[in-house]
C-alpha cells in the first residue's frame, strides 16, 4: 500500500494533466450566516448609501452624462439615485455566464453554483525557494503561466499572475496578453489600466475568438477595483466603457481595509462594498444591458497599530459569508476571498491564514476566486511553492464542493458487510478493490507515509516538495496547440503595437 501511494505521488508530481471539469459545480449547500432581520438592515445600509450619501464617479465627464441623461442626481461629480432603480438595472445583468475559453472544453461557467478558482493578480515580486525574493520579470511571468495552464485544479489563468517588471510599463500588458494566449488555453483576464490597454485587449481577443463570437460570448474580462470609499474613477469606467460596449465582462471589486477605507465595523464595511460595486454594476447596465459583471468584495482587517493589513482573520471571514449571500439575494455572480496571508514565506502563519481564508471562501460560494493561489505578503509576492500548495489543497475544496455525501446504493456498501464479518478488515473486499484508487483525495504534495518511509526520501518539508514538483512540471510542460497563423497574427499585432508605444515605466 505505501509503495503504490509513493507511485501515485510521483505520477502526479508531472502535473501535465488539465481538468476534466473546468469549474466546480457545486453540490454542497451555501452557508448562509445571516438571518433574514440582519439582511434586510444590511440591503437598508446599501439603499441608504446608494440615495443619501451617493457615490463619486470622478474624472470622467462622458461617465457623468451617461447617468444624467438616465436620470440619476448628480451634484458635481457624486452620483445619488433611487435604490429600487440600481437594484432593476443589477437585475439585467445575468446570474450565470461563460467565459470561453480558446479551447472550449475549458471554457468556465460563472455564477449560479458554480466555482471557478484563478491564481493570485498584480505581485510585483516572485520569491520561489532556490532563486529567493525578487522582483518578477518576463520570464518568471510566463513560467506562472506555464503551471497555471498545468494545474488542474486552476481553472482560469487570471492575468497579472506577477508583474514583469523588465518590460515597460506601457507596453507589458501585450507580452502578458500573449502569453496567456498562446501558453495556455484556459480563460484569462485583459488590461485594465489605460483605456488603450483595456482596448488591445479586446482587439487581440478578437483576433483569437472573432468579431462573430465576441457578438455573443463572454471571452474575456476585466478585473478593477473602486477607489474605496465611495470613489469610482475613470479606470473604472473607461474600463467598463471597452468591455461592457463589446458585451464583455467586468468585476468589480471594492477594496476595503476596515477602519481606512472603511468604518472599522465588518457590517458598514460590507454595507458599502455593496454599494459601491452595486453602482458600479448599474452603470454597466446602462452601457449595455445583459452585459456580464461580477460583484467583488476584498475586505480586510488592520492592525489598528500600525495600520497594516491582516489576513485570515476572524472579520474578513465572516465578511465573505455575509457578501456571499447579500450576492445571492441580489442575483450577481460573487468575487470574494482566496488564498490570502500577510506571511513572507511558506510557513505556519500562511497555511492557517490562507486555509481560513480559502474555506471561508468556499462555504460563501464565491463564483470567481482570484488569488487561490500563490499569494504572500499580502499580495506583494507570488510565490512559486505557494502556487503549488495552495492549489493542491484547492483540490480537496473541490470534492466537498462537488461532491458532497454519496449516499447511493453502492456508496452505502451493503454488499462489504455481507462479504466482511464481525472483527474483520476491509482493505481486501470487493468494494474497497472497486473504489480503492477515488475513494479518498489524495494530495499530491502531501507525507502521509511513516517517518521511516519519509526519512528514505530524503526527509523532505512541503516547500522542498512544493519546489520539486513546480520544476518538474516545467521541464514537462508541452504548449497547447495553436493555429500557426493565429498566433503569427498576434505576434504582429503585439510588434506593431510596441513600434507605437514609447517605453514608459510608471
């Protein structure tokens, strides 16, 4: 038995293999911590500051006309209007969509039940155990993208999975994009940043999908986040402007340090990521109604010392609860948790903090979690191994979800206890030989084997393995197919687009 669980460890040590299941379909039930008389204050919290205290969409006049001309109050640049309005207008978007993906069969459904788990966005640093901290560059970049595409219980590539700071600013988020499109053909985010950038985006997912396609598909989306408290600028906006106009998709995700750029109550903090992403959902809507969106919430807690975010804490958890099913009442799919430490390494602080964190997230039933994996000092690093941990554990999340408690006929055994008397053993029964190689999650990553047996190979920690398994599954990698074509059409496009940009590096 511990010879074939080491082989089955190895075969999976490669991770060559994609998922069969882009996305997890959940059987499980939501956890719903709020009762029906906290809900409603907490909807009565957002439809006071969505009609009283209004929210500012700043720096972008044509944002401005739009919700004039819709009939919203608008004194300067603060937005005030009717709660029953931007409730109907979220009520356009839909519930449930897919993202195709360049290769169908990994195109992810989004909302409903269902979950889909995408790697950490935006680190300027990379840390991995041999290399150590440093800042990310082009080729570390690509290698994430590499094991994202390779790990099968990551379902979308996400987009900054770091920052490659080798390369211009100006001109980075075209090496990103192709390399997401070329390296892998699971799902992936655009550029946000500059209308310009939002805009290549869409135009090099175009040459991919075709104008015909995007007409009538979700095939990518942008990922910003307000400008906590109550500010929505035209990042944001110009942003939805790209994508929503292409009928593509936008989420939104306030972010909020309770006590900064939120009261210190968990409960107004929500309250107001509610709001914020609320509104910003009903100006899509107006853009082009049935575009999708996806409400985000990033709450975190502070120390109130000090002023430095917390992760895997106790008010952050119960945030997602609550934002999960405050989501559900409003009818938009859910952004919320991850993998989240405020932990420099790999190391007792980051398991607890994430594993909190991430299991509060599953219970929420987030529809779209980025930074599942990867995620260190707060999001300042990405780190090789810790993409690789977490995303092992992400596993053992998808078969609760998923699966939930068999409890069919061949599940509840019968057949075992007539074949196994009293004092006997299962290990060699007809219904254990039947299921014995699914019958439990075995993570790849993890020792379960005596000390003995852990001693002969060579007494190895999880970052030691979490390191040997992420280059291993490099030296395999293989890249999806790609019409040769295509990808030449992308290169020129990326090449003449360089030729006029100046390099910029802020």
């Amino acid at each position: 038995m511990a010879r074939r669980a080491r082989a089955s460890r190895k075969r999976q040590g490669t991770g060559t293999a994609v998922p069969a299941s882009p996305q997890i379909q959940r059987q499980a039930p939501f956890y719903d911590l709020l009762d029906e008389e906290q809900a409603v204050r907490l909807e009565q919290q957002v439809d006071w500051i969505l009609q009283d205290v209004g929210i500012a969409f700043r720096d972008d006049p044509e944002a401005l006309a739009l919700w004039k001309r819709e009939g919203a109050r608008v004194d300067g640049d603060i937005v005030r209007a009717p709660a029953d309005w931007i409730r109907a207008l979220c009520a356009k978007a839909p519930s449930e969509f897919t993202q195709l993906a360049r290769n169908r069969d990994r195109s992810v459904v989004i909302g409903g039940r269902n979950q889909v788990f995408a790697p950490i966005y935006g680190a300027p640093f990379v840390r991995d155990l041999k290399g150590g901290r440093r800042y990310g560059d082009l080729k570390s970049f690509e290698d994430l993208v590499r094991l994202t595409y390779l790990h099968p219980n990551l379902h979308h590539g996400g987009f900054v999975t770091c920052e490659p700071c080798d390369v211009p600013v100006s001109k980075r988020h075209l090496d990103m994009l192709l390399a997401h499109l070329t390296l892998s053909d699971k799902p992936h985010l655009g550029a946000i940043t500059e209308m310009s950038r939002a805009q290549d985006s869409v135009d090099m997912a175009e040459i991919v999908f075709g104008a015909d396609v995007m007409a009538e598909n979700c095939v990518i989306m942008g990922n910003v986040n307000t400008n906590s408290p109550l500010l929505v600028d035209r990042v944001v906006t110009e942003a939805a402007r790209v994508y929503s106009s292409r009928g593509q998709g936008m989420i939104v995700v306030p972010f909020i340090l309770s006590g900064a750029m939120g009261p210190v109550s968990t409960a107004a903090s929500v309250a107001q990521a509610m709001a914020e992403a609320m509104m910003v959902c009903a100006y899509v809507q107006l853009i082009r109604p049935g575009a999708p969106f996806v409400l985000g919430n990033f709450l975190s807690s502070m120390s109130l010392k000090s002023g430095a975010p917390t992760f895997g804490m106790p008010e952050p958890v119960i945030s997602n609860y609550a934002i999960g099913q405050l989501a559900r009442r409003v009818g938009l799919p859910l952004r919320c948790g991850g993998s989240l430490t405020a932990s420099k390494i790999e190391d007792a602080q980051a398991a607890y903090e994430s594993a909190d964190t991430m299991h509060s997230t599953m219970l929420a039933g987030a529809n779209f979690v980025l930074h599942s994996a990867g995620w260190l000092e707060g999001g300042l690093c990405t780190g090789f191994e810790k993409l690789i941990m977490d995303a092992d554990r992400l596993g053992s999340y998808q078969k609760v979800l998923d699966l939930g408690l068999d409890t069919s006929d061949e599940a509840l055994a019968r057949d075992a206890y007539e074949e196994v008397g009293p004092g006997g053993h299962f290990l060699g029964c007809g219904h254990t030989m039947r299921h014995y190689q699914s019958a439990f999650y075995e993570p790849a990553l993890s020792h379960s084997e005596n000390v003995e047996s852990w001693e002969d190979e060579g007494a190895k920690d999880m970052r030691t393995r979490a390191y040997e398994r992420w280059t291993q599954m490099l030296k395999d990698y293989e890249a999806p197919p790609i019409d040769v074509a295509l990808r030449e059409e992308l290169e020129a496009f990326v090449a003449k687009r360089k030729e006029s940009l100046p390099d910029a590096w802020y």
